[in-house]
C-alpha cells in the first residue's frame, strides 16, 4: 500500500515536470514546426541561473527571475538564430538548435564548471509535510506539485481565455491570415518561443534541486522529453500530457518495484541463472520511456493523440 | 504539412548531380591511398588514417540517409556499433577455431555489413513508417533504447570494459598478417575505396534515384506508384549495411569497442561531420569525415573546449553555408571560373579576413574565461603572451578583433549589395 500512494505521489510530480518541459516543447513545434532540439539545455540553464540567482539573494527571487531570464535568453535564439536558417527549412532549423545543445553544454561548463552545484531546496521549505506510512513526505514535493498545477491552469487560460491566446492559437494554424489581419507573426513567434523556453527553464528551477544540477542534466533529460513529445503525438498538448504522466509513473513504478525478470517470466522457466533472469525491474526504468516509444508507434504511427499524419 | 521536414527550399539540386564523372575523384583518392605508405608516416600518423578511413565510410552511409532521402537520424551509431560489437565476437570465435576458424579477418567488413542490414532491418520497421522531424525523434529514442538494453547484457556487450579481440587469427589473406598498423591500413584502404565505390554504385541504381524523389517530393513519388515509406526503409537497411561494414572496419583496427561507440554521442558526431562536409555532394561528408577525425585527434588535446568550437562551427555552417564545405569548394570553383570573380575577389577577401579575426576574438575569449573557472591556475599564452582574465590586455585582445571582424564583414555585405 504504501508503495504504491509513494509511486503514485511520485510519479505525478515527476509526471508533471516532464509535462512542464514538453508542453514548451509542444507550443514551440506545433506554432513553428520546429522541434527545439535544445530544450532540455534551456532546462539546464534554468537550473543554473536559479542556483545563481538563489546564491545571491533568495530561492523566490530566483524562481520568477530564472524563467524570465530563460526566455529572454530563447527569444534572442529565435530572433538570431533561428529566423536566419528559417528559409532553408525545418530539417535546418532542427540542426541549428542541435548544434546549439554543444555551445550551451560547454558554456554552462566554463560558467559553472564541470561538476555538479550545490542548488539546494531552500530552508522554508525544508520540512517533512506529513507522514504517510511512517515515511516523511517533503513539503518541497507538494510545492512542485503546487507550482506545476498553477502553470498548467496558466497556460489553460492564457490559451483559451485571453485575446492573446486567440491570436497564438489563429497564428498556430492561419500565419498568413493572422499576419493579413494586422498581427506581428514573427513577434508572435519569437515571444512564443520565449514563453516555451521560460517554461524549460520554470521545470529547471524547481527540478534542479529536487534532482541534481550537472552540466550531464540537460543530455539525461532531453530524449525522454522528445520521446514524450512523440509519443503524445508531436503538436498535441493534451497527448504531451497523457504521455508525459504515463511515463512518470512507469518510470517511477519501474524504480519501485523489487522484482526481476525471473520473478516475472518464473512461468516460462526463466531463472536467476541466466542473465536475462537476474535483470531487474528498477534497472530497466531508464529504457521504458524508450521501450514505450516504439511498442506505441507499432501499434500507432501517428502517437497517442497525434491528428497529422507527415 | 507542418511535420513535412522537406520544405520548398531543401528542393534545391546539385545541377551537376548525376553528370559528374566519378573516375576522377575515384582516381584521386586511390592514388592518394597508395601514395600515402611511400611517406613512411609514423605508427600514429598511420592510425589516425586509418580512423579517417572508417569515418569516410560512416559518414558516407549516414548521407545515403540525410543527404539522398532526406531522413535525419540521430542515432545512425547504433548500427555501426552492433556490427563492431558482433565483428569482435567473430573475432574470438576464429581464434577458437571451429566452425568460423577458416573466415578470413580480412572480410570481417562484410560479417559487418550483413549485421548492420539485419539491424537496419529490424529497427527501421517501426521507424521508417515516418519522415521528418517524428522519424529524426524515433531514431533518437531507439539509440537510447539500444544503449540502456546494451548495458544490460554484459555477456554480449562487456558493461563499461566493452569487448576486445585479436586480429592475428585466422587465414592470412594476399600475405597480410593485419599485425603491424601498415598492414592495416592496407585493409583500411581496401574496404574504405571499396565502401566508397559501393555508395556511389548505389546513388546510380533506381533505389538510389527513388530515394531522393521521395526526399523532394514524397507525394509525387507515392502517385508515381511507388510507396515513399518503403524507399525509406530499403534504404534505410543500406545505410545500416555500410554503417556496419564501418563498424568491421573499426573492430580490426582498434580491436576493442565499447557501449559508448552505440550511444548518442558518435551518433551527434557523424551527424555533425556529414553536415560540415556538405549533404548535397557525394564527396562532402568524405572531406568532413577526415576534418572530424583530426579535429577530434588534435584539438581536443590542444583545448578542453574543443566540443563549443565544433558547436559553435556547426551552427554557423548550418546558418551561412548549409551546403557545407563542399559546396564552399564548389562554390569557390565556380567564382574563380566565372566573369566577375574581379568583382567578387575583395568580397571574398573582406569575409575571410573578417572570419579570422571573429575567430580570433572568440578563441581569446574561451580559452582565457576557460582557465579562469577550471581553477587549475593556468594562464592562456598565445605566442607566449600571458592573457589572465582581468588583465585589461586579454579585453582587448578580445573585443578588438570581434570589432574589427563585424566591421569586416558588414563592409563586404555593403560592397555585395551595392555592385549587384
């Protein structure tokens, strides 16, 4: 029972962090159809810069100013950057924010070095919240759930109940039209993907500390967060969100979990002896994002919630 | 349409693609393989060769990919790393005798190349049903799938030792005993100009030709009555082959290969250099293949950050020259033949003596903040001048050529601009 609600607890904060760097991710491909490649490296720089901002003043002042200093920092990547090798095309695009993955990587090293900082949960929230089963549950935890919760109805609303949405939502689908009735698209474009970036870098605040904060955050964290995106459907937020609580919770299930494949293939005469036998549950959960990625394109190409078909 | 990697503006061909005769390239690089023993290079020299052999195949295979279908994977190392992985258990099985003991070493390349078409096979099934940036991510996810299942079965993959095997067993073929590195790089050469012969042959066969249809125009390719997901996945199994036959190329050479050759990271490497090569050009990732490899050999012992300068190459190739270095060539041929290459020669000029002082600026800049926060205590000495990072000499060292090199450049765009 207990490891079950602790699973569950879990698996939905980290759920929802995932969803939080994919639904950047989503806005950014579905309004430009580019798949920011660097994102989770934006998600680094989160991190960091909240480490920094932190240092000097305080964890609050660092999870408002962390974000908006991400996604200044997206908006002169897209304003820069991206807008030049626009007309040569998306598979361009996706290569220029891969090569930006390497020159973010080595900055981060030079700026703070090559080992991991100490970004810390900040004091105020250093308690255990409860005692479930006679383990303590951290108020940190219940935090993250809290911030998540507060961006995820944000960006709900922002979206569909704002003229500001309704105009990113037209521009989404008509450019030409939206750009006909007057409406800036490449300002529309550029803040929205500053707005995708600030996200990634929302997720690194508050996941920097809950994990670790190490120039190897951004590589360990981004294919689970294209896998993510893929398996939602590329350009579907709500299919983003399906995919991304599905995987924290198998994930998080996955590290729970005691068994080994003998335990469960017992029936077909699988055994410890064998080296397939002795795998376990737990040291298979780095590959179930992966695992889950191509059993789900077998069955559906197109992703869970995927409408296009390319 | 959105998903459709391929816009309007990847459609530009190479008008010289298709009429171009290969004897002389070909030519070239045999005599410049045959050539190079004569040189009497040391044992190094002779290996870092051999690893630009290897790469030249590789890069070539992933171009079949990027650069004829159109299809971006980031994980084309999976399938040169099985091969390898496989080849070195080939390896060991000749030295036991037995039932393999008779297979030459010398054809492991071609064990390599039926292990990466049978793993193209089976992994592009799923993954080619797409193209595009969906297709680019798939192949993402299936590296990293093979990685994290790779260190789980250490019987086959060896965990963090890796495999490693000898070379020395088995029949000696044409006297060649692959012992000493000149031997091996007489296997290298063979197999290098004997995949390089082969990629050509397939860019001619009607597969190679329906590959870059589907590229440009999948539509088109699929009312034309050929299916466009099936052009992928075929060539998708060919790439995987010569991929593989890299892979045995490697397993001979460096006799020894570890889960790292499978994961993303020589993956985002071929990438790179394929790219920086040039895609539209069947030589280009030749030529990015050999500058990646001595880069990779000679900068990273000259700088820790040799991996930003890659990066920070890679996007400017991507932004101003996305025909890479063989279009450059191309490009450089064509102005040097052309009418106004008097008009075009101080432009010219102007770039690159404005590239070379940005470049400048930006070394400056990151081996100096470099050695600042490694806290090591070293200095950067360019020319044995001391550069620490809060002498005002190193600021100006720095911001000095960056400004000259904007003002370079913005003059030659305004002399473009105004004389055309």
């Amino acid at each position: 029972m207990d490891v079950i609600v602790f699973a569950l607890l879990n698996g939905t904060i980290y759920g929802l962090l995932l969803f939080m760097m994919s639904s950047g991710l989503t806005l950014i491909f579905s309004m430009m159809g580019v798949l920011n490649f660097a994102h989770a490296s934006f998600y680094m720089l989160g991190a960091y810069l909240a480490y920094t901002v932190a240092e000097a003043s305080t964890f609050w002042a660092a999870l408002f100013l962390a974000p908006v200093l991400v996604g200044l920092l997206g908006m002169a990547v897209e304003r820069w950057g991206l807008r030049k090798v626009h007309a040569n095309g998306h598979v361009a695009e996706l290569l220029f924010t891969f090569g930006l993955v390497y020159v973010i990587d080595e900055l981060v090293k030079i700026v703070w070095g090559r080992t991991a900082v100490n970004y810390r949960v900040p004091e105020e929230l250093n308690f255990p919240l409860m005692t479930l089963f006679g383990a303590d549950f951290p108020a940190y935890r219940a935090f993250i759930l809290v911030v998540a919760a507060a961006m995820l109805g944000a960006l709900w609303f922002i979206l569909n109940r704002t003229r500001a949405g309704t105009v990113i939502r037209a521009a989404l689908v008509e450019p030409d039209m939206v750009g006909c009735l007057g409406h800036n698209v490449p300002a529309i474009f550029m803040s929205v993907f500053g707005i995708g970036c600030a996200l990634a870098g929302l997720a690194g605040v508050i996941g920097g500390n809950t994990f670790i904060t190490d120039p190897a955050m951004a590589a360990q964290m981004g294919p689970i967060v294209f896998v993510v995106v893929v398996l939602g459907g590329l350009g579907s937020l709500a299919g983003a969100f399906m995919a991304a609580m599905l995987i924290g919770y198998l994930q998080t299930a996955a590290i729970s979990i005691d068994w080994s494949m003998a335990d469960i293939f017992a029936a077909a005469g699988v055994t410890e002896a064998t080296e397939f036998g002795r795998i376990s549950v737990a040291s298979l959960s780095t590959a179930i994002p992966f695992l889950l990625l191509v059993l789900v394109l077998i069955a559906r190409p197109s992703g869970l919630m995927g409408a296009r078909e390319s | 349409m959105i998903a459709d990697a391929t816009s309007r503006a990847d459609m530009r061909l190479d008008p010289e693609a298709g009429r171009a005769s290969p004897v002389l390239p070909f030519g070239v690089l045999v005599a410049v393989l045959l050539l190079i023993p004569a040189l009497d290079l040391s044992r190094s020299t002779l290996t870092l060769l051999n690893h630009c052999g290897i790469a030249m195949v590789f890069a070539l295979s992933y171009n079949m990919l990027l650069g004829k279908a159109g299809m971006l994977s980031f994980g084309h190392a999976v399938y040169f790393g099985l091969a390898g992985f496989f080849c070195l258990h080939l390896l060991g099985w000749i030295g036991e005798g037995g039932a393999f003991g008779s297979f030459p070493v010398f054809f492991l390349p071609v064990a390599g190349f039926a292990v990466g078409a049978l793993a193209g096979a089976v992994i592009g099934w799923p993954s080619c049903r797409r193209s595009g940036t969906p297709f680019a991510m798939i192949s993402l996810g299936v590296a990293e799938l093979v990685a994290a299942l790779a260190y789980m079965f250490d019987s086959a993959f060896g965990g963090e030792m890796g495999v490693s095997g000898d070379r020395m067993v088995g029949p000696e073929l044409l006297g060649l005993s692959l012992g000493p590195v000149q031997e091996v790089y007489w296997f290298v050469a063979f197999w290098t100009v004997a995949g390089c012969a082969g990629m050509h042959a397939f860019s001619r066969t009607p597969l190679g030709r329906l590959s870059e249809a589907a590229r440009d125009n999948a539509q088109r390719v699929q009312y034309v009555g050929y299916d466009p997901a099936r052009v992928r996945y075929l060539v998708f199994i060919f790439a995987g082959a010569f991929a593989g036959m890299a892979g045995g190329m490697a397993a001979v050479q460096d006799e020894i290969i570890t889960i790292d050759a499978l994961s993303l990271a020589p993956s985002g490497a071929i990438l790179i250099a394929t790219f920086v090569g040039g895609v539209r050009h069947f030589w280009g990732p030749v030529l990015g293949a050999v500058l990646m490899t001595w880069m990779e050999s000679n900068l990273s012992d000259y700088s820790e950050a040799w991996l930003l300068y890659l990066g920070v190459a890679f996007i400017l190739v991507v932004i101003y020259a996305p025909e890479g270095l063989a279009g450059a060539v191309a490009g450089a041929w064509r102005l040097a033949r052309s009418a106004d290459r008097a008009r075009m020669a101080p432009v010219l000029a102007l770039r690159l003596a404005g590239a070379g002082c940005m470049t400048a600026a930006l070394v400056v800049t990151v081996e100096a903040a470099m050695r600042w926060s490694s806290g090591h205590g070293e200095t950067f000495a360019p020319l044995g001048v001391p550069l620490p990072h809060d002498a005002p000499a190193t600021w100006i060292a720095a911001v000095v050529p960056a400004a000259a090199g904007l003002a370079l450049l913005r003059r030659a765009r305004r002399i473009e601009e105004t004389r055309t």
